[in-house]
C-alpha cells in the first residue's frame, strides 16, 4: 500500500506546482538588473557601424534600451507604439537589434518607421545574454546615472507607456 501512496503524493505535488506554474505571467518575472548599473557593452551603430556606443555616453540623460528585431512578430506590434510615444515624450530611445542581419533591420526601419535616437547591433545576442533578455522584445528604463530602474517584457502597449513608462520616465527626469 505505502508504494503505492508515495508516488501519489509525489504527483499531487507536481501538479500544484504546476498549477501555479501555469497561472503565472511572464511578463512579471523580475529582472535581476533592477537597481543595478546598466550592463557594460560596447556596440556598434546600426546606420553607422564605423561609430559604436556605450552606457557611459548616455550617462546624465534618462534613456530606454528595446530589444527588438525584424524577424521578431511581437516588435511589428509594439512597433506603432514606440513611434507614437517618441513623438509626444522627448525621450532618448536606444533600439538594441538582437540577433538581426543589418540589412533587413534597416529595411524594417525604412518601411516602418524608425522611433530610435539610434539602433546598435546585437549580433550574436552577447549584449542581450549580458541584460538577460530571454525574448523579444523587452525594454528597459535607466536613470540618469546609468542605473536600470524598471523592465518591461513583450510588446509595449499604449497602456504600459500610460501606466509604466510615462511616469517613471517623468519621475526620473525631473530628479537631480
């Protein structure tokens, strides 16, 4: 009898866990940046690959990195919306192009708008394993000094720049 009940209870606990797996929203898993210097990188510019760009040249300035690439279906959605949000808050948008061929990001960009301050090339993911981006596309808000203060995962929507962006964005600007 008791071979019997211990597989039982062991299954019972899996799929409580389960349970609780399933209901989860991926979208909230915190990002183990928060509150923590903007990774290092060093990457080159997608319009100009000669010139490369760094955190500490965005130093002073409140500045959000979206992960995002033409082959990725989520980025087309939020897509409209990064170019809206640019045009109604002067903000510095760095567009981090992950694992992308150059050419058809900057077709994407030609044909649908282009919402960055400047698009940097991500190639081989190292940049993004460094931010711990699992998906795209992901968007990440940094303070004036370099620090990540929030992350948001999936397609922005207009209801996260209304309720998680603009806020924090207006919040960190207008601190020293």
């Amino acid at each position: 009898m008791l071979k019997y009940i211990i597989p039982l209870i062991i299954f019972i606990i899996m799929a409580v866990f389960l349970a609780i797996g399933l209901h989860l929203n991926p979208s909230e898993i915190p990002s183990p940046l928060l509150n923590k210097p903007a990774p290092v990188f060093s990457a080159k510019q997608l319009d100009v690959p000669e010139q490369v760009l760094t955190p500490d040249d965005l130093k002073g300035k409140v500045w959000l990195l979206n992960v995002w690439a033409s082959w990725c279906v989520s980025c087309r959605q939020e897509h409209p919306v990064l170019n809206e949000f640019v045009k109604q808050q002067p903000v510095t948008l760095i567009g981090l192009n992950y694992k992308d061929e150059p050419d058809a990001a900057k077709q994407w960009l030609a044909d649908l708008g282009n919402p960055y301050t400047m698009s940097i090339m991500d190639n081989d993911g190292r940049i993004g394993l460094d931010w711990g981006v699992y998906g795209v596309p992901e968007t990440f808000v940094m303070d004036k000094k370099g620090v990540v203060r929030h992350k948001h995962t999936g397609p922005v929507t207009i209801q996260a720049v209304q309720d998680e962006l603009l806020p924090l964005i207006l919040q960190l600007q207008a601190e020293p």
